[in-house]
C-alpha cells in the first residue's frame, strides 16, 4: 500500500490536534481513504494540504552539564578534548565554561537526543577520569 498516514501521524507531522485534521478531513481540506474504521491519507494528499513534502517533527534536546570540583588545568583538557571531536552532520553543539571561583565547568550540549544522550555519556567518563 505504500507509506499511508494514519490521522494521529499527520496531526504530528503537522503540529495540530487529531481532532483538527479529522475535522480537515471532514471539511474536504485535506483528502483521506478511509480503510475500515480509520482514516489514511497518502504522501499526495498531505502536501496538497501543506503545500509541500511531509517532515517528520525535528527534537531538540538542550543539557547542562555540570563538572565540580575541576581546577582551570583539568577543565582546559576537557574543553580540548570537546573541541577535537569530530563534527559530523547532526553533531550537537557544544559550549563551554569554566568557572574558576567554584572549580566548576559547565558544558552546554544541544542536539538531538540521541546524539545528547552519547556525547553526555562520554563527557562523563572523560571528567571521571580527570578526577
């Protein structure tokens, strides 16, 4: 059948509540097969409604990372160590700054999950072995 959308994705897709795309259904603004007792609509359909392709929803994911306890030497090899990953596409973006009145360096990651998710996990085996 192809990919087909079920009314809950398009609503996603689009930001709107699945009440308001069953009522574009309704309406005739947004075309629709109805296959049993739900709805469908095709990738055609969809972008006749949005006047272009579908998108999924980009996520962003913005973390504080907080390392105490780290003299301005440590927190220069971390940052460095930031710096010198490599950057391919959909990397999350990286900040870094150390407070030496506090011996804390704060690292600002924003990024998909996913990718969040990895580079914390790394940042905080690296700050570990610092200690």
């Amino acid at each position: 059948m192809g990919e087909w959308y079920s009314l809950e994705e398009v609503a996603d897709r689009l930001g709107l509540h699945v009440r308001t795309v069953r009522k574009y259904v309704r309406e005739g603004r947004l075309g629709a097969v109805r296959i049993g007792k739900q709805y469908r609509v095709s990738p055609a359909d969809l972008e006749a409604l949005t006047g272009g392709p579908a998108r999924p929803r980009r996520v962003v994911v913005t973390s504080v990372v907080d390392v105490d306890g780290i003299g301005a030497a440590d927190a220069q090899r971390l940052s460095d160590f930031l710096a010198g990953l490599p950057r391919p596409d959909g990397a999350p973006h990286v900040d870094v700054v150390h407070e030496p009145d506090h011996d804390r360096l704060k690292v600002i990651v924003v990024g998909s999950a996913e990718a969040s998710v990895e580079l914390v996990r790394l940042l905080a085996a690296r700050a570990q072995e610092a200690a």
